[in-house]
C-alpha cells in the first residue's frame, strides 16, 4: 500500500495518495506491537505521508507525522540513521513554517543522530551543518554560521578532497558568508578556491563556474582589487550569455553587479551597451539596469 502511494504521489495524483497513505496507517495503527518490525512499519507510513503533507504545502500536518514518528523510534539505539533523517525532514517543515528556533533544535537533533551513528554518517553531517549556516547567518549569528560551515567544509574536505563538486559549493557558500559578514579577503580566498576547483571538474560555460566568477568579483570590489573585478564579472556575464535565457535570472544579477560597477568607475556608456545586449538577449523579460 506504502509502495502503491508513492507511484501515485510520483504521478502527482496526491489526494488519491494521502488517501492510500491514511488507510496505510491506519492498517499499520492496528498491528502495531512491542517488536520493532511493527514499529518500523507504523513510522514507516507516517514518514511516507509527512512528506507527501510537504509536497502539499500542509506543513503543520507534516510537524506533527514526523514527531509521531520520531517518538516510535527514538527509544531505538539501531535506529540513529532513521532518526536522525526524520529530524532533518522536521528541520525542513519548521523552515517553511517560519520557526526559526525549531529549525535549529530539529536540524542540531539530526546531527547528533548522524554521529551517533557506526560509521557516523559524515556526509549528511555536512549538508545538515551548511544548511544550519544559512540558517544563522539569515538570523545574524555570525560566529555559529561560521562554526556550522567550517564544520561542513572539514568534512567534504576528509571525505572528497578539494577536487569535488560538493566541496566546491560549500566553499562558495563560505565565501558568500565571509562577504555578508564584512570579512572581503576570506571570502576572496574562498570564491578563489571554488573556481579553481569548478574550472577544473566543468568548463567556463558551466552555470556554477559562471557564479563562482561573479562570486569573486564583489569580494574582489570589497577588497579593493578593481581590476579583476572587472574581469570576473566579464567572465561572468560572457558565459550566462552562452548558457541562455534558461538561465535569466543569474544573467540579470550579473549583468546588474557589472553595470554598477561600469557606472561607479565613470564608464556609463558601456554599462548602457551592456544593459541593451541583455535585455535583447531576455526579450521582454530582460533586466532594466
């Protein structure tokens, strides 16, 4: 039944799977016993649903499936790895409901599973641990982003080496904190290593290399290093240019971070050139630098 909910929940047919789903638990509600089997089983279904719940925008719904399902299972040393992803879905709810301080018990709650498990399972450490540096630097704790992303990028580092995507991209967000946080030449050192790294795993017309370059050019303004600003930001927008229109947005920031910085440098006539090429380029949907 769990099986058959989740192909009607593939095929978007979702009030046909809550349906499923709500006579799954139900089932699994009625077998439930001291063995682990029919508590797995009864947490199983309420996972299932608590996500189709989120696929639903019902997020409050979605809370308390998780808590219910947290509590089956928590009294369960074997379970760590189970847990420890039911407190990072909640994570995820309480994000959407806005509850900030719940975001962070919940997704502190998943790491502590994570690690508790054997082998502790690292690699979802680091991406619970980023995302909790997003979520204190958007409340403006800046030592705990800090700490959170440090931690994440340790452990990409151990377990990928600096030659890997995900590296990369934890890298470029611990730049973008160091920028936020008024700290230009850490963010320069890291938006440095991300596009050393992303050149060498994509080419220059790869959209995450095409960021990492506008990434490096406002810690480059920052810095004090004009110059090459300016040349990332041609990078930049010379390779959202060749990727298209798929990409609009990005073409819009880049192309307004390089328009501002033509006219702050007195060179207002190429930033209008520069303005008329992507508009031309998006048609009506382009930027009006």
């Amino acid at each position: 039944m769990r099986d058959h909910a989740q192909s009607l929940r593939e095929a978007g047919k979702l009030e046909e799977a809550l349906e499923s789903l709500n006579a799954a638990i139900e089932k699994a509600q009625q077998m439930l016993g001291p063995d682990q089997e029919t508590i797995d089983a009864f947490a199983g279904v309420l996972e299932a649903r608590a996500n189709l719940y989120l696929d639903m925008g019902l997020n409050q719904e979605a809370v308390y499936d998780l808590k219910h399902a947290i509590d089956q299972l928590s009294n369960c040393s074997e379970r760590s790895a189970e847990v420890g992803n039911l407190y990072a879905t909640l994570g995820s709810a309480y994000d959407r409901l806005e509850r900030y301080d719940r975001v962070t018990e919940s997704w502190l709650e998943a790491v502590k599973f994570f690690e508790q498990h054997e082998p502790p399972m690292l690699l979802d450490v680091a991406t619970i641990s980023n995302n909790l540096g997003y979520t204190a630097k958007a409340q403006g704790d800046f030592n705990a982003a800090e700490d959170y992303f440090l931690k994440a990028l340790n452990i990409m580092m151990t377990e990928y080496g600096q030659k890997h995507e995900r590296t990369a991209s934890v890298l470029n967000n611990l730049g973008a904190f160091y920028l936020a946080a008024g700290f230009p030449n850490q963010a320069r050192e890291m938006h440095t290593i991300a596009l050393e790294t992303r050149r060498e795993l994509f080419d220059e017309n790869h959209p995450d290399t095409a960021q990492s370059h506008n990434n490096l050019a406002l810690a480059l303004l920052e810095s004090g290093d004009r110059a090459w600003a300016r040349r990332h930001f041609e990078k930049a927008l010379a390779a959202f240019e060749v990727l298209g229109v798929e990409f609009t947005e990005d073409i819009e920031s880049v192309a307004s971070n390089y328009c501002d910085f033509l006219r702050a440098e007195g060179e207002g006539n190429l930033a209008d050139i520069i303005a008329g090429r992507t508009q031309k380029l998006l048609g009506s949907n382009g930027a009006n630098q």
